[in-house]
C-alpha cells in the first residue's frame, strides 16, 4: 500500500486486529466511495433509513445518538479508520440517528465493496468480523461505565478509551489529540448535566490529572488517569504484536488532548 494512502487509517485498524499481508491490504487501493464533508453536529444517517453505503470516517469524530432522547444522548463515538455502520452489510436498517460531532470528513463506500473484498480474503473477512465484535465490546464496556462508575470515573475512562483508539490508527502518537468536543458532548456521552460534565473536569484538574486551556486538553499524568479510571484496553481487541510505538504505556507521563 503506498505511503500517504486515504484509507490508510482503515489498513491500521483492520491490522490492529488481525495480521494482513500486502496483498490483503491492496484490496482497499480499488475502493470506489465518494467523500462526503460534514459539519459539526450534522447529521448524516436517520434513524429508520435504509442503507446502501457504508461510512467509513477518514478525520474528525462521529456519534451514534439516540433518536429518541431528548438532550442527544451519545451512545457511540467514532474515530478515524472506523467503519461507523459496518453492521449495515447484514442489517441495512439505521437505528439511531449518525451524527457528526464536528467537522468530519467521510468516505461513503458501496456495501458490495466491502462483501467482494471478504469474498476474496479470508483474513480481510476475519477482520471486518472482528471490527464488529470489537464495537460489540465497546458497546458493552459503555454499558459499564454509565451503570457502575461515577461521573468522575466515566469522563476518566472516556478520555483513556479514545486516546488508545486513536493511538490504534496511527494519531496522537505524540498524544496530542485534535478533538471537536464540548462539554456539552462529553455530558451526553457520559450521561450527566452539562454542568456536571464541567464539575468533573475541574475535579480532574484540581488531582493534577488534566489541564484545560482553550482548546487544548492536557493529559498530565496518564498513569494516574488510567488507574482513577480503572482502564484496561483489552475490550478494545489489539492484538499481540500490534506496533508497540503506535500505543500510550504506563511511563508516558503526558498527553495532550485538544478538545473545542
């Protein structure tokens, strides 16, 4: 695959998760999709659509919302290299609204794409089977964090989660992050009041956890924030022998998360 490829994000999860030779990865040099930009809080599949494409998101972040809520609230988030509808190939129907949650850049790729190429390698189905199950994963760990931890701790472990799966795809490396959210996003997707959601964050500060200027999040003690978050990336399914580089560890005492 060349350097510089705009579906390389895709190549770095799907390798995440399963080993692929070249050839398994060349596969996404023949995709056909249209690129789609969209603005923040923009919606860009209802609740009760049916859908032929899938979305694959190449920048910025997209939720998964509950139609029928009232304040928006959150129930996924998605991240560059994921695919925000994969269970679409099996279940055309939307349920929930798909939502960006700032400017985002998507391509819009036909289903039949992604059935030749698990047609054509066994090991690209495995991974698209375990894309699905990982979210599946994620799903249930969310489940977690709004049932048995406490406002501080879910804001906590959020911010853990999405670091590590941006890390996943080749971003943040030096864990800067750029990121749309508010404090209003960061409510829905922890299910607390807008001011609670900024409560927590000064909380965090005040434990030397974090530092919010701006539009700038920092992460001044990852070690601490994972344990107060009691964060184990195993739910997230990187496999043994994902490049290590790529990945936060317990010594990296800093990072930088750039929240609007």
């Amino acid at each position: 695959m060349q350097a510089g490829f705009a579906f390389s994000k895709l190549a770095d999860r799907l390798t995440s998760l399963v080993e692929l030779t070249t050839d398994d990865l060349d596969l996404l040099a023949d995709m056909p999709s249209s690129i789609a930009h969209f603005g923040t809080h923009q919606t860009i599949l209802r609740h009760g659509d049916e859908a032929t494409h899938c979305c694959l998101l190449l920048q910025g972040y997209l939720s998964w919302q509950n139609h029928e809520s009232a304040d928006g609230q959150i129930t996924a988030i998605c991240v560059p290299g994921d695919i925000a509808n994969l269970h679409t190939l099996h279940r055309p129907r939307i349920e929930g609204n798909l939502i960006a949650l700032g400017p985002a850049i998507v391509a819009l790729v036909p289903h039949r794409f992604f059935r030749e190429v698990a047609a054509r390698s066994p090991a690209m189905s495995q991974a698209m089977l375990l894309m699905l199950l990982a979210e599946h994963a994620i799903q249930r760990n969310w489940t977690v964090n709004l049932g048995s931890r406490d406002a501080l701790t879910r804001v906590a472990h959020l911010l853990c989660e999405i670091t590590v799966r941006l890390q996943i795809v080749g971003l943040a490396r030096d864990l800067r992050l750029s990121s749309p959210f508010t404090q209003s996003d960061l409510a829905a997707a922890c299910s607390i009041s807008p001011v609670h959601a900024n409560r927590t964050i000064q909380e965090l500060r005040r434990a030397n956890l974090l530092q919010w200027q701006g539009r700038t999040l920092t992460i001044t003690d990852w070690p601490g924030l994972v344990r107060l978050a009691g964060f184990d990336p195993a739910y997230l399914s990187i496999r043994s022998g994902t490049d290590d580089a790529r990945l936060p560890h317990a010594n990296s005492m800093t990072a930088d998360v750039a929240v609007a």
